[in-house]
C-alpha cells in the first residue's frame, strides 16, 4: 500500500510543479486558452502566477515526502484537503457563473476527483491511527 502511495505522491507532485510552472510562465495563455477567460487583467495575471509559485511549492514537497509517506503523513492530509477545496471552489465558481464549463474544467473536476479518491483509498490509515 504504501509504494503506491508513494508513486501517487512522485506523480501528484510533479504535475504539480508542472502546472506551476505553466502559471507562472504562461498565465494569460492558460486563461485564456484552457478556461475560456478574456481580457485577463494583470491582477488576474499576477494571481495565476502567484498560484502557480505555490503549486511549485507543493509539488516540490509532495515529491520530497513521497521518500517516506508514513513519515510525511501531514503532506498526504495536505493534499487530500487541497483536493476537497480545489472540487468546492470549482463547484462555485461554476453555480456563481464565474467560469463556464468546458472541457478544461471538467478536466479538472475528474482530475481532481480521481486523484482524491486514490489517496483515500491508498492512505495508510490502521498504520497512521494512535491510541
């Protein structure tokens, strides 16, 4: 169990630091493109790229604490509760009309739902229970 979670972490992380990376260096692209956004303001700019700087972040350490999930077993809560965030401001944003959905945000939707329910279901927990 815990060498999946390992590799659900490496991926997890990695495509993190990826999609970081695309914010930081493609912001206006991104929004433009992939959600369907137009006339991307430089605040909009600037706060994709801030985000994208803290996807980096993460998926730096989600790789680090792929190493030894049991040990780092807060990164894997971290990333579970990024997840049910992520899903409920998509949810939303999409009943407040803020963005439209397209395949990009269904992408996301499942993206995200998918890889909740692995970390759920890989998550170590009779090893991480006290008492």
């Amino acid at each position: 169990m815990t060498g999946v979670l390992k590799v659900l972490l490496w991926i997890y992380g990695v495509v993190l630091v990826i999609g970081g990376l695309g914010l930081i260096f493609t912001p206006e692209w991104l929004a433009e493109n992939a959600f369907g956004f137009e006339n991307v303001t430089n605040v909009g700019i600037f706060v994709a790229a801030l985000l994208g700087a803290i996807y980096v972040s993460a998926g730096v350490w989600l790789f680090a604490s792929g190493r030894d999930p049991l040990r780092h077993i807060s990164w894997v809560k971290f990333t579970i509760l990024k997840i049910a965030i992520s899903l409920a401001v998509i949810a939303y944003a999409l009943i407040k009309d803020y963005v439209e959905i397209n395949a990009m945000v269904i992408v996301l939707m499942v993206y995200d739902f998918v890889w909740g329910v692995a970390l759920l279901i890989f998550y170590p927990w009779r090893t991480t229970k006290t008492g």
